[in-house]
C-alpha cells in the first residue's frame, strides 16, 4: 500500500497541456483522427502531411544509427547489424510457437451497467480512510489520484460527512483482485459511477484476427502481427544463409504492429495500430548481459540525439512481476521512460530493452521439429579455434561453441517516439508576438528546415526568392510562399517547428543578402544569398 502519489509537477503540466499539443498537431497537419468525417474509430490515428514527415525522419535516424552506421562494438569494429521487411501475415502457427496465441493477453474488466470496458492493470485503486469512524471504502479510476478523487467529490463529500480522510492507493491487478476477494468494499464503476458494476478481471488475447482466402473457417484463420519482432526470428536462418553475418549479429526492421489494446488512449501513445522499431540481436549466452548494458547506453544516446532532454529520461528496471512470456527468470527488460505531460512527474514507457534469451529461436526450433530443438542452433567457428588454441577439452569446445544465440532487443515504437518528440518540442510562447506555440524540434527531424519567403509579392522579389527555393529543395525539404504579412508566415512556421527562414527584400537586389530568421530566438541576421546552402547543411548537419 503505498501513499497517495504527491502532487502533479505543476510547471510541466502547464507548459506541456495534452489538450494543447493533440489541437496543435490537428490544427497543423500532424495527427488526425482515423475516419474523422464518420465519427472516429477508437484507437487509430492518421498521420498528416507534416506528421508523416517527422515521422520519415525519426525513422530515418533510427534506420542509419542502426543499419546504415551501427554503432562501434567493444573490439572498435562496427557491429553487423542488417535490415528486414518481413510480412504483417505470416503463418499463424508462428504466432502459437511464439506464445501470442497462448500468452499475449491483457486482463479486462466490464461494466454490467454503462458496458465501459477497462484494462483491469490500470484501473487505480483509491482507499479512502476516515479515521474518526473507522470507515474505508474504494473508488477506482485511470489517471492520477487527484484526478480520481475530483471525479467522485460528490460520492466522497456525501460518504465523509465532513470528516477529514486519507487517502492510499492501491493499483496493480494483484491488489485489485485481492481487494475485490476481500469483499471489504465495492468499486465504483471509472465511468459511469455505479457501485459494484464492475465484472472480474477476463484474460483478453490482444491479436487482431483475420482470414486468409476465400473461406472464412478456422483452417484460414490468420493474424496481424502484434510486433515486428517474430518475422525476424522467422528469417533468422535466412540471414544468416545469405548474408556475410556471424554472431554477434543483429537484424532490424521497422513497421507496422496491431494490438486490439482494451483502452487505447493518451493520443498515440497506446494505440491499435503503431509502427515499431525494432532489432533483435543475436549473440552469444554468455556475452548477452554485457551486450544489454551495451544497447542500453546506445538507446539512450540516441534518444538524446532526438533533442530529448536528459531530465525528460529515465531507465526502468521490470519488477519480477511485470516479466513477459519470453523472458526467464533472473533476465530481465528494462524500459527508457520518457517523462510524458500525461505522467509528469512519473515517466512512462518509449522503449524496451528485453533480454528475450533464446526464447523465440528455441520456440520455432521446437515447433518446426519436435525432436529436436537443434534446427536453429548455431556453430560458433571462430570460438572454437579461440577454445582450441587455449587448449581446452575437446568435448568442453563441442559444447561451449555450438549453441541456440541469445537475443538482446531493443523495442522501440515509432509512433511513440514521434509523439516524444512533439512533446518535448512543444514550448508555450505567450510573451511572442504571432505564435501561441513553437515546435522546437531538432533540425534534422524538423519536417521542413526553411521556408524562403519575399519580403512582398512583386518588385522582382518572388524571382530571387523562387530561384533561391528551386536550388534549396534539391538538398533540404523548404516551403515557398509569397502570400500573408511577413509576421503571419513566420509565425505559421514557428509553430510546426521550421528552425529557419531565408527573406528576401529590396535590399538583396542591391546587395545579395537575404535576412535569415531564427525560430528559437526570433533574431533576425543577414548573410549572402550564396551562403543559405552552406548555412543550413552546418545548421542541419548535411
Ligand atoms: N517485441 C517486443 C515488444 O513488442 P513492447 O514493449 O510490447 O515489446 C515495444 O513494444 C514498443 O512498441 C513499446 O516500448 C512502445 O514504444 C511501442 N508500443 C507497444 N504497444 C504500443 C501501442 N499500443 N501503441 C503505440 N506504441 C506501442
């Protein structure tokens, strides 16, 4: 039982309001409701024009820091990491080896009054205690404490009878099932209020179905994937066939994952369907702690890289309890953990960094060959001389160097990662004239680095401002546009996050130079005309 969790860190709230940013990124062309013109539908969201440009970008970092330029190894070599894009449908055996079709279930509990469905893990359990007449009852909700006690003020005021309470939280699904047993107390339902309406915690597969073919039976039954992860062990072998790869190695691939989550919600940020970044990386069972710690670090660099902030970030380690179906005891994951507007001044998860040890490939062995759980294994050559030339056992080098690889992955979602980044880019500007908003993104995911503008619409303005635009936008993605007050347009461009504006003005038919216009600062500076490219190649790092 643990103490009712203090109080939201009210500076961060303020600045980044959830409600402010989902308008911003609609407002501007980031994120839409999927079928907004029929009402929505729960948990699917349309990336705009903007939005599907940052995030290209963010892909595009995570696709080079990866496959393009992986990261120096411990020996000074760079690691061996290729890329995948395996099939959202694949053969729904692989998803029975796997454990989905058995274990990837969510616990999900009914309301038998409003018919309100919630995740069972993160309904909240609120015991209010009223030591003056011994009385405790439970409320139960999904958000912070404050916000489910503002929500029930009435039951809870009607309940006191002015007596002065304290509240402790009791979340989990333990608790709440331990709770409900005792039978001390009825939940009230989050939604509509009713007492004691909520059904048991039911296990929920979160696989989305379909069929395959023209027969809608059983025999056809097929799944969308729930993770990008399975189609790379699939190809394991392939990989390891075709390419010049020896372990360790690692496999990337980014795309799209589907989970029939029992309450999407917070924006994108737990959504039906997202878009996954992950590598699974293949190494050896003894080497695999190290290389843990090794990803660890390099995740969070690379976070760092996005322009999040170190305060904004954390790591966390799973409790014993939170171990999912493919981790053994004693291995663990632990999260990056983002400080998210919704969870300030807790952190939620970006990103898991699972020690899956030989889980998957043993599974697809067993499932592919019964008798034998040798079909995936792998003979380690070069470890076998290094055992030889240290003069150790024949049967002893036998067993050490032919072995099932372990895998250390680093789960990233893509679609979570862009939100991070809105999020962190987000700055309130009430003191500026024009923008409410700015979106300081780092330039290299900035969906549009610089907007070439004339000062006015004619006086052979928009020729120079065109031509500079037409040399530009082979190189960097950069908006023309002659229309609206000078003001208007800087302002438009502070708010989905273009770091720089080149104008041109009279005085660049006299002098070839155009004023350079800084979206951070407002400041504006001049150089020449001939500099911008070079300008922004050192600004953009290009
Ligand atoms: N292959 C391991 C795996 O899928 P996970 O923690 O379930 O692990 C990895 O997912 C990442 O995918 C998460 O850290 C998160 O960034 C993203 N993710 C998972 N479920 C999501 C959802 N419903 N909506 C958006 N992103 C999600």
């Amino acid at each position: 039982m643990s103490e009712t969790a203090t109080a939201p860190d009210a500076t961060y709230n303020a600045q980044k309001s959830m409600d402010e940013i989902v308008a911003l990124c609609k407002r501007r062309g980031f994120v839409y409701p999927a079928s907004e013109i029929y009402g929505g539908i729960n948990g699917f969201w349309d990336y705009g024009p903007l939005g599907v440009q940052l995030k290209n970008n963010i892909r595009d970092s995570w696709w080079r820091a990866m496959v393009e330029c992986p990261p120096i190894g411990p020996d000074g070599d760079p690691l061996q990491i290729v890329g995948l894009d395996s099939a959202i449908v694949q053969n729904p055996k692989a998803w029975v080896a796997s454990g989905h079709v058995g274990g990837f279930n969510d616990p999900m509990a009914d309301c038998k009054a409003c018919k309100s469905r919630f995740r069972a893990d993160h309904l909240l359990a609120l015991e209010l205690i009223f030591p003056e007449s011994d009385q405790h009852f439970l409320i139960c909700g999904i958000g912070e404490p404050e916000e489910i006690i503002e929500k029930n003020k009435k039951r809870i005021d009607k309940l006191s009878k002015g007596q002065a309470g304290q509240g402790f939280t009791l979340s989990g699904f333990n608790e709440y099932t331990k709770l409900n047993e005792s039978g001390r107390s009825e939940f009230v339902c989050p939604e509509c209020g009713e007492k004691g309406s909520l059904t048991e915690p039911r296990e929920f597969n979160l696989m989305f179905e379909t069929f395959v073919g023209a027969i809608r039976d059983d025999d056809a039954k097929a799944y969308l994937r729930p993770e990008t992860a399975q189609g790379i062990f699939l190809n394991y072998k392939n990989v390891l066939d075709t390419m010049r790869v020896r372990v360790p190695f690692g496999v990337a691939q980014v795309g799209k994952a589907f989970r029939n989550e029992v309450t999407p919600r917070n924006f994108v940020f737990r959504s039906r369907e997202f878009e996954q970044m992950e590598m699974e990386f293949f190494c050896h069972p003894d080497d695999a702690g190290q290389w843990k710690e090794y990803w660890k670090e390099k995740r969070m660099e690379w976070y760092r890289s996005l322009g999040l902030s170190a305060d904004n970030l954390i790591f966390r380690e799973h409790d014993k309890d939170e171990l999912s179906h493919y981790a053994k005891d004693g291995y663990g994951t632990v999260d990056i953990e983002y400080k998210w507007p919704f969870t300030a001044p807790g952190y939620g998860e970006l990103e898991g960094i699972a020690h899956r040890c030989d889980f998957d490939l043993n599974a697809h062995s067993k499932a592919n060959n019964p008798d034998s759980n040798a079909d995936l294994s792998y003979f380690d050559q070069e470890l076998q001389v290094r055992l030889q030339n240290e003069g150790v056992e024949k049967d002893e080098i036998k067993r050490r160097s032919r072995y099932i690889p372990h895998v250390i992955e680093p789960a990233a979602g893509l679609t979570r990662a862009t939100l991070a980044v809105i999020c962190e880019a987000f700055t309130p500007t009430p003191e500026r004239k024009g923008s409410k908003y700015i979106l300081k993104f780092a330039p290299h995911l900035a969906p549009i680095k610089a907007g070439i503008y004339p000062l006015v619409n004619k006086d052979g303005l928009p020729e120079v401002a065109k031509k500079l635009y037409l040399d530009l936008r082979n190189k960097f993605t950069c908006e023309y546009d002659a229309k609206q007050a000078i003001g208007k347009r800087y302002a438009r461009m502070d708010e989905i996050g273009t770091p720089y504006c080149f104008t041109v003005d009279s005085d660049t038919l006299s002098d070839n130079t155009v004023t350079v216009r800084e979206r951070d600062t407002g400041e504006q500076s001049r150089i020449a005309i001939d500099e911008v490219e070079r300008f922004l190649s050192e600004k953009i790092g290009r």
